[in-house]
C-alpha cells in the first residue's frame, strides 16, 4: 500500500485485517517494525501483517481516528486484531519489538531463552529509545526540517547523536551483532546519513551497520511497504533536493495556516 496523500479523517478499512495492523512512517522507528515483522514472518512465527502508512506531513497523527489507537499521537503504533478477543493495542517502538518478541517469537528466533542476553538485548533496546532515537531525531530536526535554525540547539543535538554513535562504536568492536552473536531486537537500529553525521569515524559502527543493512531479511523488509527512502536516495541524488523542496513548502503552508503552533518531532 502506498503512503496517502491526503490526510484519512476517518480510520482506514484496513485498521480491521486479521492480526497484526502497524501504522507506519520512513523513519528510524517505523523501519524497526517492517524489519521485526518481515523477520517473524519468514520465521513462520507470523502468517503476514499489514502496513498502514501515516501522512505524516500533513498531520494525520492527529486524526482523533489515530489518537485512540496511540494517545502520544506518534507512529509506529501497532494492532493485533484476535478472532476471539477484543482488538489488542499496543504503541512506542521499544514496547511493540518487546510485545512481538515475547507474544510471537516462541523459539527466541530473535532474542534469548538465556535470562542475561536477554535483559542485555532490553538494555540496548532501551538504551535506543531513551538515547539514540531522540536526539537523533532531533539532530534531524535541526539539520533538516526547520526555517528558523537555532545554531546552539543544532550543535547540541549533533554532538550527542555523535557521543552516542561512539557509544555504539565501543560497544560493536570485535561483535558482529549486539548482543549474543546474532541477529535480535536490539540490532533493528538504523543510524543514517539524514542527520548529518557521517559513520565513517566509527569504524566497528559502520561494520555492523553496513552488516545489518545486507541482511535478506533486511533488505526484503525495506521494500515494504515500498523500498526505503534512504536505498532510493542513494540510487538518486536529486531525489534528497526535492524530498527537502516538498518538506520546506509543506512546514511555509503549515505556518502560515497555524501560526501559534509550536513545532516538534513528528514520528
């Protein structure tokens, strides 16, 4: 299903498949739900899923429709529609991999029976929720997305998305996966160039992150809904100046019609 372009104000048919419906958006966060649900899916753990796109420029997040799945107004938010229990809610990326893992992956395909990898597998899962995603996010932010640049907020934001990649980078040397020797949770992060920040200075970083990205299971995740916008935009320069050119008309108009509203991550 390709991403709307216009804003649903009312819930999309789709929201009432059977099993598991993910609200999704070309992100950090909503890459992490293709990459667990693909994985379980071709590990029989899950018959299929459903992907619903977000508009997320145009604020469909908001839609009073969405905010009664997740009250945070954020995607990715997740449903799990059971033939014989009520539709079953869940939301934060870091809750919906441990929801998945727990509920589905019943032979700890991607995380541990062994009680130790598993809570550090949780350790960096949290890490990345409390520390990763955020000031990359808003490294992204400050670099990408706003008119009015703060010079003193950018740099705060880039310097510590760079302290946590060399987090990252001391944690990676000499490992292959995160934690335990292979492919779990905890390695569904992706650290990109949309923030500015070049992974050549972290050399064991940019292994494992280049490791992960070649992964079939990974790159059959990123076509789904339809392949990434980071792949694409490799394969497009010109494709980064118009996303940037339709991201600066849409913040021009949005200004103009709210003018008080004040701005902040849209994931």
């Amino acid at each position: 299903m390709s991403a709307p372009t216009v804003v649903r104000t009312e819930a999309p048919a789709e929201l009432s498949n059977p099993g598991l419906v993910v609200f999704f958006g070309q992100s950090p966060n909503g890459w992490k739900m293709t990459w667990a649900l693909e994985a379980l899916k071709q590990a029989g753990a899950i018959p299929d899923y459903t992907i619903l796109e977000v508009n997320l420029t145009g604020g469909e997040q908001f839609q009073p429709w969405f905010e009664a799945i997740n009250p945070n107004c954020k995607m990715p938010a997740l449903v799990w529609n059971r033939p014989d229990k009520p539709q079953f809610k869940v939301f934060e990326s870091g809750s919906i991999l441990y929801f998945l893992a727990r509920t589905f992956d019943k032979e700890f395909k991607f995380h541990f029976d062994d009680v130790e990898l598993e809570q550090a597998m949780l350790d960096w899962i949290f890490w990345s929720q409390a520390n990763l995603g955020p000031n990359q996010g808003n490294a992204n932010f400050w670099y990408r997305y706003t008119a009015h640049l703060v010079e003193v907020a950018k740099q705060r934001y880039l310097t510590e998305t760079e302290r946590l990649y060399k987090v990252l980078d001391d944690h990676l040397e000499g490992k292959e996966y995160m934690v335990g020797g292979k492919f779990t949770y905890a390695d569904m992060i992706r650290c990109h160039f949309w923030c500015g920040i070049s992974l050549s200075p972290y050399p064991s970083l940019k292994a494992w992150h280049d490791r992960i990205e070649r992964l079939p299971i990974v790159l059959d995740a990123l076509k789904v809904p339809a392949q990434d916008l980071v792949t694409r935009i490799k394969a497009d320069p010109d494709l980064e100046r118009q996303i940037m050119e339709r991201m600066r008309k849409a913040r021009e108009e949005k200004e103009q019609a709210e003018p008080d509203r004040a701005t902040g991550d849209k994931e």
